[in-house]
C-alpha cells in the first residue's frame, strides 16, 4: 500500500502462527524481529492484503511465496491469512459506510467475513447522516471506534483518518511496540476473560484462536468475545461448550431427516436414523460413532500384527517396527527415527521429511458426506453434496445455513404481502387489516366490510351476528326479555305462555280453541279443525287454499317432473292428472313412453346424423357449418368470419387463406409462423446473426418485422465502457478527469436504443436516469428532441409533447404521453447537471435515447 507503513503488531502474529503451526514459531530466547529476515515482515503481510480481492475466506493461499526461504514460509503464512482478515474488515466497515449513506438497510449475512464490522460502521454512519439532517454536534459519540470515525465522516461529509484495524498499521507517533501500562486490565465478554494485555488496540480472539476457544460459534467484540450456538444446539454453563437439544419434531426422511448418515422408512411407516457399516448409532438415536474393532476387540489380524483403527473400519500392522524405526501413533505406520513436523514422514530413501496423504491413507478425521483434500503438511475436508434450495455453504465451517430471503430480497412476495422468513425457505403472510376490513389478496389493499343488516364485521374478516341484547340497541318493552337470534332478535313476554295458547288463572297455560270461540278465519266452504296451540281450514281431496282462504282445484303438475315420467307431459284435470307423451315419443301401451329414432330416415342429415331422446340433430365435419335449415352444411371461411377489430385479433396472426374445411395461415416479410400454426413471432436478426450491419462502429438493435444498424461513437475523450445494463445501452466515459474542462464540461453520455409499436399503451414509461445517493449533490435534468423522421408517407412527426419528463429527488423518468404513427425513428436527449454542496457545478451527464417506433404489428 503507497504510503502506508505495513507492520504487524507481535503478539499478533505470533498468536496466529500458534493456532496455525506450533512448529514454525521462534525458538526460546528469539524475538520475532530476528525469526524473520528484513522485509519478510512486510512482504508477507502486503500479499495478505492483496489476497483478500480473492479470497474472503482469507484461507488456501497458493504458496511457497517467492523470495521466502524454507524455514519462514509457514510464518509467512500465518501473516497472509491475519492480514487479508484486518483488510476485510476495513473493507467490510467501509461498504457499511456506503450503504448507510445510500439509504439503504445494514443488512449482510451473519456468515459473511466482517459482517460485524459492516454493521458497526453501518448503524453509525446512519448516526451521523441523522445527526446532520438535525443541525446537532457532530463530535465523536465515544462509543469506541471504528464507530467513532464513520459516525463523525457521515455527519461533517469529511474524511477521518482516526480509525485503523489493529495490525495493518503502526503508529507513526509511537514507533515503540511496547503496550501501555496504564491501560492492562483484563477484559471479559459472557464471563469469557481475554487474557491479552490491553495495548489499546482490539484483538480479534476468535480469528486468532480458530475453534479454540468456543465449541461452535465465535463471536468477536471491543476487548472481548462471545460464544454462540446454532440452531438445534444450547449453551452449557462454561459459556464456550454447545450441546444438542433433541428435538421434539418427529423424525421424518421427506420433511423432517435429522440424520446423520442414513434415514430409512421402515414398512409401518415409521423413520429411523442408520449408521453405515462401521458405525454405531448414539443415544440421540440420530448421530453415528466409529467403532473401535482394536479396542473392543472385534478385529481380525493375525497375533504378530497390530490392529490400528480407522474410520468405518481397521488395519493390521506388522506388531513390531524394524530397529532404527518407530510407530507413529497417529498414522500407524512405521517410521526411521527422524524427526519431522506434524503431517511429514521420513523418507529413508531421499533421507528427507516428505507430506503424509492422510486422505489416500484414511488417516484423516472427516465426516461423513465430507470429501478429504490433501494439503501440504496436513488436509481439510469439504463438504460433498449440494446444501439445497433454500441453503447456502459457509465456507469457514462447511455446514448449510439458511438463506434469509427476505433480508436480502430475492423473495417474490407480492404488495401488501409480508415476507417471512423459515428455514429453507419463507411465505408471504398477509398484512394485518384494521376491525372493519380484510385483506383482499387480489388488490394486496385491505377492503371495507359491508355486513347485511344485523351483522357486523370481527377481527377475522368476517360477518358475525350483532348482539342487539347485551348491546342494548333492541326494542323490547320492560315487561318483556329481549332474546338474540341470527342476525335479529325477539322479545318474550314474561307471561311464558307459547303462540296459540294463554294465561290461566293459576299462572298456567291452556289451548285456544279457535274453531269453538270463533276466532279462526275459515271461509263458508271449509271446515276449521282445532289442534293444540293452532287450527287449521281443510278442502276436499284435489283441493287447496289460494290467498283469499278459498278452495281451489290443485294442479298436480305444478309440483314438478315427479308427477309424470321425463319422456311425457303432465295435464291437469278437475281434483286429478293424466300424462301424455312428448313429441318424439310414443307410448308402449303400459303407461310408459318410447324414443322414435328419426336418424334411421334416409337423408335426412346431409354429414351426420345424433339421435337424442325425443328428437335428432344434424352436425358436419370439421371446417364445415350449419345452414339455416339445419340439415345441410357448408364450408366455414376461417378468415372473415373470426376476424377481428382491424383484420386482427382472428384466427391467424399475419395473413389467413381460406380452403374448402380448412385454413392457412401466412405471415409477413420479418416475421415466422409459430408452430402453432397460426401465431407470427417476431424474427431477431441480431440474436439470430443474419442481420448484416456493415459499419465498424454499428450495433445490431432488433425492432418488429425488421432491424435497424446505429453507428455509436464517442466524443473525442471519451472511451467506450463495458455495459453493466441492457445489452441495447452503450456508456461513453471521459478518460481524463484531471483537466479544468473535464471537471465542469460533459462528464458521460450514453446511447440507449428502445423500440416499440405505434399502438402501445400509455403513458408508458420509457427511460429513467438515476444520480448518486449522496445528500450532498443535488441534480436538475432537461429533456430536448433532437430529431423525429417519419419513414412512410403521411406519418406525422413526432413532438416534444408527446414524451414527459417527472422528476423527483435524484431520479428522472421520461415516459410517452401521447401516441406516436409508425413508422419512424425518434431521437431524445435528456441532461441530468449535476451540482455539489461543497465544489457547485460539477459537470453533466447527457443519455441519448433513440426510440424506433414501427407500424402496428401482424405478429400475435
């Protein structure tokens, strides 16, 4: 880095290269400086900042590194990868910085390198941005840095240069390495105590001591740590170790595998976890256990051999090693009395320490659907199968973690909907409604409620029934008890006598003989019959009552097709019926009816003939209609009688040929005929590469039925950049920024190339022009028409009121307002001046918009 003093605080790297490679550190009484040569320091450390734009695992750099001698490259090493984590993290507190000051959300994956610092530097910078919008102090909060610093360079606008990652640089001020003693208190985080000696700088333990000091997760704080669990997992009293919760979910292998290694589904139905051959299921009845054969004892090796286990299995060793060798207890293997590092084996025929392959020789602790890697000196293992959908791999623990698609917006939740996250996956869960309304997932808008009469609307969205008694809204009088019912109310009198009865004088209730008191309503012509509680007026047999209380004849066959079979009709006589057959129909002389078969005629259809019960029709084959008479046929002229609005919108897509059952469909000159025979679709000569575009400088953009070959050159200065959008978008960039021209003259221009038929909708949104987030610069846009040629007679030009340019704090949007008659070619250029708080007038960004407008299309 120019300009910057690269170092590596000691007792930083020395800890690092602890939990890398015992073996690589200094001998007794050797300090740091003297372990390394001058300038390895330095060197190594710069390749790790330049390693972390590859890898954000900041692990598996391609060594040896050049220039390095044999005894320091495992040192070096271990500065690369703690350097490439310090340069993440300013990196990471840096893009929080930005995406504070673009307004949008701190979010980032918890296992994302420097997550945290992202979010530290994130809500801070947001802080600052909040204080400075309300003219408060912009002085340091003293919440620690880098918080400190983001949230003083977000509220001023001006850079600090007071924050810096411990370990990547040193203290120009204060070249002495040596800690200050004021400041050596111990700092704990969840009763977790930092043994490093307080220097005034941030260790980061977790990175230090990977997998050391916490059984699972590692959480890093300001002079501190923290241990966390995942999911399925608690945390023990230690505060460092996790352990496995059961789960209370029934094992299932399609929704619900816990597995370790195998699930299967026994024939009840019931899953149960398997363990492979060599394994031995644990008590939780889901994880498996390599069984020892040496130690219990099931192994088969003859008496002068030695059993040396191994994953899933065992292997037999000569017992005893020849002299000048030793067993390695690790490996098994017999090996010369030599002395090599950890992951090395003395060759006694190139008398030199040469790598173990631990994977070839099983000699390697990997899990079960993990895949061992051999390295130089040691292996890692890798996780085999895909995480699946919903899942992504952390690359630091080889385990799946859920993806949050809602955090991070991949998810296709439509409006009013809320996204919520599962494991796995996530759901769209209606928004919340007020009382009165409820969500209509068409509109994603919460509707009113319109209950009927008697009802009112619940929380739930629906319509119960209003109580108009304990809500005291009925109308009942003091000496009677008002009773709810569905959607209304009755009122009780005291006296409980029911209709058709009264009061006696003991407080009882008898009947009411309406016949004998005459209060009954019975015509002259009909007789009143008292009943308990009621009466009622009786007819003669085939009589009834109409509304006036008169006797009447019944018509039996109002009451339906019960009366008489489906095959005959019912007519009504005086008190009786009798049943006639349809047409059609003729009777079997036993009270039933016979269809007639009128298609055994000759010629009586001219295609085809279905008899149904009590009648025929005539149908044709197909391409063929009926005439009026409903016997002959004639051919059907596809093409004019479903021809639409226009000639459009009918059978075919482009041009319809009748034929005699039949019809062809054609298309136009640009266009193909789909395969389903009737639709046109558009030919693209570009995709396509027929389209012949001669100019050096000319792109290929596709339009309907044609195609059209614009030369695109930049402005002298100016160089073509690579596109990041649409592939009909060309981005001319100024090369040279440092010149007083530059600065206040055209900064960019852009060709953008649109094309659309004369018939579409509007207003339609056509381009929009979007400036940078930044509270500090303001933008001003104009909208000019440089050019309308209409290619066909007649066509009128187009005119700057067809197009309207909407503005809005940092985003332009031009849109057609009216419609435009194709053909012809529209060109538009739209200015975005860009202008500073701090610097005024900064330059601008000119978008030219080319809009080749054809003729209403054939093609459907």
């Amino acid at each position: 880095m120019e300009g910057v003093s690269v170092r590596v605080a000691a007792a930083v790297v020395v800890l690092a290269c602890l939990t890398m490679n015992l073996s690589i550190l200094p001998t007794s009484g050797q300090t740091l400086t003297e372990f390394f040569k001058p300038g390895v320091l330095d060197q190594c450390c710069l390749l790790g900042m330049q390693w972390s734009n590859s890898s954000r695992r900041c692990s598996g750099y391609p060594g040896p590194v050049r220039g390095i001698d044999p005894a320091s490259q495992g040192a070096c090493m271990s500065v690369i990868e703690v350097c490439c984590l310090k340069q993440i993290q300013l990196d990471m507190c840096e893009s929080g910085k930005r995406t504070a000051l673009d307004r949008q959300l701190c979010a980032v994956r918890d296992s994302d390198a420097g997550a945290e610092q992202f979010r530290e530097c994130c809500h801070c910078c947001q802080m600052g941005v909040a204080s400075r919008i309300q003219s408060s102090s912009c002085d340091a909060p003293s919440l620690g840095e880098p918080c400190d610093s983001k949230f003083v360079e977000c509220c001023s606008g001006r850079p600090s240069s007071n924050f810096t990652i411990p370990g990547l640089s040193g203290d120009k001020n204060n070249p002495s390495d040596e800690p200050d003693s004021s400041n050596s208190n111990s700092n704990t985080a969840h009763n977790n105590t930092n043994d490093m000696k307080d220097t005034g700088d941030d260790v980061n333990e977790c990175e230090i001591f990977p997998g050391m000091v916490c059984s699972h997760l590692c959480v890093d704080q300001p002079k501190g740590f923290y241990c966390d669990c995942p999911s399925g997992f608690e945390m023990s009293d230690d505060k460092r170790t996790c352990t496995f919760v059961e789960s209370s979910e029934e094992l299932d292998c399609t929704t619900n595998n816990a597995c370790e290694q195998r699930c299967t589904t026994r024939t009840s139905g019931r899953s149960e976890c398997v363990c492979y051959e060599g394994y031995r299921l644990n008590e939780d009845a889901r994880t498996c256990t390599d069984i020892d054969e040496c130690t219990e004892g099931t192994y088969r090796c003859s008496p002068s051999q030695s059993c040396i286990n191994t994953k899933g299995g065992y292997s037999c060793l000569a017992a005893d090693c020849p002299d000048g060798t030793t067993r390695n207890p690790r490996t098994g293997q017999c090996e010369t009395d030599n002395a090599c590092l950890s992951g090395f084996a003395y060759n006694s025929i190139s008398r030199r320490c040469e790598d173990i392959n631990e994977c070839a020789l099983g000699y390697d602790d990997c899990k079960v659907g993990e895949r061992c890697e051999n390295s130089h000196g040691g292996f890692s293992c890798r996780r085999i199968h895909h995480c699946g959908t919903g899942y992504t791999l952390d690359e630091a623990s080889q385990s799946c973690v859920d993806i949050d698609e809602c955090s991070i917006g991949t998810h296709n939740c439509a409006g009013g909907f809320v996204c919520q996250n599962m494991q796995g996956s996530f759901r769209c869960v209606p928004k919340e409604c007020p009382v009165g309304s409820r969500f209509n997932p068409g509109t994603g808008e919460c509707q009113r409620i319109n209950c009927r009469r008697g009802f009112k609307p619940s929380r739930s969205g629906s319509c119960v029934d209003m109580d108009e008694c304990t809500e005291n809204t009925h109308r009942c009088q003091r000496h009677q008890q008002c009773i709810n019912t569905a959607g209304s109310y009755r009122c009780r009198s005291l006296v409980n006598c029911p209709p058709g009865y009264e009061p006696t004088s003991n407080s009882g209730c008898q009947d009411i003989n309406e016949c004998t008191s005459n209060k009954h309503r019975c015509s002259g012509d009909q007789e009143c019959v008292n009943r308990q509680g009621s009466y009622f007026c009786q007819c003669p047999r085939g009589f009834r009552h109409d509304a006036s209380g008169r006797c009447i004849d019944v018509n039996e066959c109002s009451y339906g097709a019960a009366i008489c079979p489906s095959t005959s009709r019912c007519v009504n006589t005086v008190g009786s019926y009798k049943c006639e057959c349809n047409d059609g129909f003729i009777s079997d002389e036993s009270g039933g009816c016979l269809d007639i078969d009128e298609c055994l005629a000759d010629n009586i259809c001219q295609h085809k003939c279905r008899n149904v019960q009590g009648s025929f029709f005539c149908t044709c084959n197909r391409g063929y209609q009926l005439r009026e008479d409903k016997r002959s046929c004639e051919d059907i002229d596809e093409c004019t009688q479903f021809r639409g609005v226009g000639g459009r919108g009918g059978v075919c897509g482009g041009r319809c040929i009748n034929k005699p059952g039949s019809y062809r469909c054609e298309c136009p000159e640009g266009w193909r005929l789909k395969r389903d025979g009737r639709s046109c679709e558009d030919i693209d000569e570009c995709q396509e590469n027929i389209a012949f575009c001669p100019q050096q400088d000319s792109i290929c953009i596709n339009t309907r039925g044609n195609y059209k070959c614009p030369v695109v050159r930049c402005p002298e200065g100016f160089a073509k950049t690579t596109a990041t959008g649409p592939q009909n978008s060309i981005r001319c960039k100024r090369v040279e920024m440092d010149c007083p021209e530059c600065r206040r003259g055209l900064l960019s221009r852009s060709y953008n190339f649109l094309t659309f038929p004369s018939n579409v909708l509007v207003p339609a949104p056509l381009f929009s022009m979007t400036g940078a987030r930044d509270p500090d610069k303001s933008y001003t846009w104009r909208l000019n028409l440089l050019s309308a040629r209409p290619l066909k007679a007649g066509i009128l030009p187009a005119h700057v009121s067809n197009f309207k340019l909407e503005e809005s704090l940092d985003q332009a949007v031009v849109s057609l307002s009216s419609r435009v008659e194709g053909p012809q070619d529209v060109e538009l250029r739209l200015d975005m001046n860009i202008t500073s708080f701090y610097s005024g007038f900064e330059g601008v960004a000119e978008s030219r918009i080319y809009l080749y407008i054809t003729e209403d299309g054939a093609g459907r």
